[in-house]
C-alpha cells in the first residue's frame, strides 16, 4: 500500500482537544512533513463547512486531520483533494455497504443510505500558485447510537445501518491506506478521480432537491468542472453554482415547504 508521498505516517492520538484541523495546521505552517496524523477521541469545537460545527459524542467515532504537501498541485486544483478524500472514505465504506448505498453529496459529504455518514474539511496552505500544504480533517460517524435530531443533512452511523460495532484503530488503518492510495492517484491517474467521483455523485442526473436563492425545486445535476463548481439543471438552464449558492436536500425530506 502506497504511504505518504513525501514523508512518514505518524499518528498522534490525543484523548480530547478543540479541533484537529486547527492542531494539524499548527503543524503544517511549523513545517511538518506530509504523512503527520491528528487523531482524538472527542473535539469540543470540532470545524465544518462553512464555519458550522462539528460535534460528535466522545470515543465513538473518527475524528482525524492530515497534513498533506501537495505542491504538485496548482491553487486551482484544491478540489481534486476534496475528491481524494471523499473516495478514501466511500473506498473505506465499501468494505461494509454495497456500493449503491454510498453515494458522496457534492462537494464531499458522504452518504449511506441517503444519510450523512461523514463529513470532510479541506483547508489549504498556498505559496505563489501552488498549494504548499494542506490538512484535510474526516469526521466519520462509527459507533455513535444517535444524534441530535437539528442536524442539517440527517445523519447516520455504521453502528446505526449495519447494527454492530466497529474497532477505530482497524477503521483508521484502512481509511488511511486508501487515503494514500487515492492521493497517489492525483500524480499518476488523475482522471480516475474525476471518472470515480462523477459514479458515486448523489443526485447525477436525477432530479434533486435544491434550494437556490431562497427558492426551493428540483434540479438536475450534471456534473461537477475543475474548481468544483456543481453544474445542475435548473429551472430550465444549465447552471454552474458555488458551494454558497445551493444547498442540497436529502432524497426523502419534508417538502412541505417547498
Ligand atoms: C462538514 O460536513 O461540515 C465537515 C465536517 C468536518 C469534521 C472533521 S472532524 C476532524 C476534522 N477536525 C475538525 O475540526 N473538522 C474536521
């Protein structure tokens, strides 16, 4: 199994700490070679996607960052590592699920049965054009029997779809395996990703909920272009949106508003 392309896997595990992101890009602006691991077993304020949170109960889940030196990498391709991500994880899942079950919610939210089963945040180091560093940070639901029921996307855990419990440490290893396996992608079969994300992309062409400007329908989606932008059918245009212009809902919601 392939590792870290420019350094060595160290895992540093802490009992409890703020957010790994934050102490993984401590490390990253300090110079940490690629590979370093920041693992805990409960954050208490825990990031996610724009500047939400991320609060999960203690011990139950994975909660990790890693330090990345993608400097093959031009500022511009920061979503390929978005989709390295998502797939190390949908590969981690398959291992459990049968595919059609895993689908990734654009940009990289994956989803088990139609529910929120991890999430992913991406954040980025530049020097000049190129992307000298990153810390990408996984929040995968294990072994956690219930959430909040406030959440935006529902959620779920592997403990919730399949009904057992599962070792973390075995977890971790074989999501980190195929984190590094899906990264080396990026220097050697770069359009795999594109072609593999593209097949577990919930909602490819199959009208979706999708609220745009404040105004709710279905969209179709189409595709996804270089930097990441969500290209969807929408209201009779082909469209191409940001990350802060829609907002997808899940297959079975409340449509009473709508
Ligand atoms: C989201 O879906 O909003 C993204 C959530 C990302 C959570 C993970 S948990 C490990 C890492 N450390 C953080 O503070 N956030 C990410």
């Amino acid at each position: 199994m392939p590792g870290p392309l420019n350094g060595v896997e160290i895992i540093e595990f802490l009992p409890e700490l703020d957010s790994t992101n934050r102490l993984a890009k401590e490390y990253m602006r300090a110079g940490q070679v690629e590979g370093k691991v920041v693992q805990t077993g409960y954050q208490y304020q825990g990031r996610g996607q724009q500047g939400t949170t991320w609060l999960v109960e203690r011990d139950q889940n994975l909660t990790f960052s890693v330090v990345l030196r993608p400097s093959f990498l031009a500022s511009t391709d920061l979503f390929q590592l978005n989709q390295v991500a998502a797939l190390a994880v949908s590969d981690t899942l398959a291992a459990y699920f049968p595919v059609n079950e895993i689908r990734i919610k654009w940009p990289n939210d994956i989803l088990v049965r139609g529910k929120k089963i991890c999430g992913i945040l991406i954040e980025t180091q530049l020097e000049g054009s190129r992307l000298s560093g990153a810390v990408a940070g996984i929040g995968l639901n294990v072994n956690q029997a219930g959430f909040p029921d406030n959440l935006r996307f529902p959620p779920t855990s592997m403990k919730i779809a399949l009904g057992d419990t599962f070792d973390l440490h075995i977890l971790l290893r074989i999501l980190l395996d195929n984190l590094w396996a899906r990264y080396a992608q990026l220097s050697f079969h770069r359009e795999k990703i594109q072609k593999d994300y593209l097949a577990l992309l919930y909602g490819l062409h199959m009208p979706v909920w999708a609220e745009v400007a404040g105004k709710k329908g279905l969209g179709v989606i189409r595709g996804v272009d270089h930097y990441g932008r969500l290209r969807m059918d929408w209201q009779g245009a082909a469209c191409t949106f940001d990350l802060k212009e829609v907002r997808l809902f899940p297959p079975i919601h409340d449509t009473s508003s709508i």
